[in-house]
C-alpha cells in the first residue's frame, strides 16, 4: 500500500497545531509555577510575621510601641 504524500500545506498546518500545543503545555506550567511562587510568598510572609512577634513578646514591645519607634527613628 502506498503512503500518500502530504503537501507543504499539509505539513506546516500540522507543526502549527504541535506549535500551539506546546505553547498551550508550556502556558498551562507557567500558570503552576506562578501559583507555587505566590503560596510559597504568602508562606514566607507569615513566617516573617511570626517571628516578628515572637521578637516583640520577647522584648514586650506592643505593636503601638513599635509604631512609635519606627516614628521617632525617621523623624
């Protein structure tokens, strides 16, 4: 049985179709990524937090008497 022979038509609509798949793959994994860098961000955030707080009970700071400081040290 011959194999039919696929015109230059034919052959570049399919690398277009492997093209925007890719790019669809590729999309689908950014969007993955960008959502594990923006929790991992929340994450660190609220360690950050907490081991502020964990500083100010520590020095028994309020958090109005850290306003204040801040206040007074850029005046």
């Amino acid at each position: 049985m011959a194999r039919t022979r696929r015109s230059s038509r034919e052959k570049l609509q399919e690398r277009l179709k492997e093209a925007e798949e890719a790019i669809a793959k590729y999309e689908e994994c950014l969007q993955h990524v960008k959502e594990e860098k923006k929790a991992c961000e929340k994450e660190l955030h609220a360690l950050e937090l907490e081991e502020l707080m964990n500083m100010m009970n520590e020095q028994n700071i309020s958090v109005e008497g850290l306003r204040q400081m801040i206040k007074e040290m850029s005046q």
